[in-house]
C-alpha cells in the first residue's frame, strides 16, 4: 500500500488533497508549557527510488521566531484504523454520525528535521509520525479518520517527538496535529476547544500564544527582494 500510494499531500496536511488547495501550517504544542509552535511543511515530495522515503523542507515558527529546515519522513508501516462499536454508532449525534467506512488506515513512520546550522538556537526535531487515511472506490487517498480510535488520537495527522539543540543537547518535548482542536492525546488541552458547533479557543491558553490563530499571517511567505516592491 505504501509503494502503490503517494501520501505527500496528506502528510504535507493539505485537505482536499491538491497542489492547488488553501495551505495551512500545522499547530503543535512545545515543551512543558505547551506554548503554541507553528509547522509549515512548504516542499514535500517522495523520493524516486524509495517509495517510503519523503524529502521535506518548511519553516517552523516559535514566539516570532522563524527557522528554516530540511529533512526526510519514512513510513514504515500501515494498519487499519479501529471501528466504531454499534453502541457508540447508536449514542451519537444527528449531526455527527458516526459510521464505520471501509478502506480506513493509519500510515506510522519516522521524521528528523533539521534546522539550518547557520542560526542562532538551531536544532533537530525527530520522533514518529502517524497519519489517517481512507481509500476511495477511484482509488484516491483522502484524509479520514475515526477520532478517538487511531494512533493520531484526534488530531488525524500527527508529529510528535522531540527537539535537541544543536548547541547544549537539551532535548523539548513537541507535538504538531492537523486537527489541534479535537486531539486528546499527550501535550493537549482536554479544554482547548469551548465552543458547541463553533470553534472557540479557551482564553486561558492566550498567553501561550494562541490568542492570534484567527489572524491571516502567511509567516512562511518569504518576503520579496527590495528591487521587486520599487
């Protein structure tokens, strides 16, 4: 399925998948704070000879701070995601049904991501990578998932490792998730997500720098040279 399938798209966290569709960097949660921690997967292709093998290159963004980075995903394997039980299937909602859709799995694999040596405070981040899918009847991979069941515990995509300076070694829990509102899994909030149908975020996580998600800030745009904007 890994050989037959290219999940650059999907694991680039581009939804409906296409080159063309609205990006959007993924949200993550760094250190023991939890401070909000941008990840903006701008290039990522699949490598030729290694079905398996993504090279990768983006941006990621820390309180203001931006930095470059570079390096590769390996999947590794693929399992199929759990099925809702015909209990829960029966208790939920009109409005969000639950059903067990086949062809459902969970790609699982590694990344290492490097930032560039030349900064200031630069490091590595590495750790595993999950990611839920479905197989359409055309053939067409998709995100899907049944949140609460997979390994990306509601965040339907998700990068969850570590950072290590390059300088000291110290090592900084870190989670990215392409759904930050519904994950429940290790470094999230249980709280994040106040609203009812609505998205609102709890104003207690503001000073963790979540009180300017709404902004339409395009951060990993590199900017013009000064000839271009004479």
């Amino acid at each position: 399925m890994l050989r037959e399938h290219d999940l650059a798209l999907l694991l680039q966290a581009r939804h409906p998948p296409c080159k063309t569709c609205a990006f959007r960097p993924l949200n993550g949660f760094y250190g023991p704070s939890r401070y909000r921690i941008e990840l903006a997967m701008l290039q990522l292709t699949r490598d030729a000879r290694q079905p398996t093998l993504y090279h990768v290159q983006g941006k990621s963004r820390y309180k203001k701070v931006i930095r470059p980075f570079s390096g590769t995903i390996t999947l590794a394997q693929v399992v199929k995601q759990p099925e809702y039980s015909a209990r829960e299937i029966a208790a939920s909602s009109d409005w969000d049904q639950l059903e067990n859709l086949p062809n459902m799995y969970t790609a699982i694999g590694q990344y290492e991501l490097r930032e560039a040596s030349t900064q200031r405070g630069a490091g590595v981040y590495c750790g595993t990578v999950a990611l839920d899918f479905r197989v359409e009847e055309n053939g067409q991979v998709v995100q899907k998932s049944r949140h609460g069941k997979t390994l990306t515990q509601g965040g339907e995509l998700k990068y969850a490792g570590t950072w290590t300076s390059n300088a000291t070694s110290r090592n900084v829990p870190v989670t990215w998730v392409g759904n930050f509102l519904s994950y429940r899994g290790p470094q999230g909030f249980s709280d994040f997500n106040i609203g009812d149908r609505g998205i609102s975020i709890n104003p207690k996580y503001a000073h963790l720098g979540w009180n300017n998600f709404w902004e339409n800030d395009e951060w990993w745009v590199d900017a013009p040279p000064a000839s271009a904007r004479l």
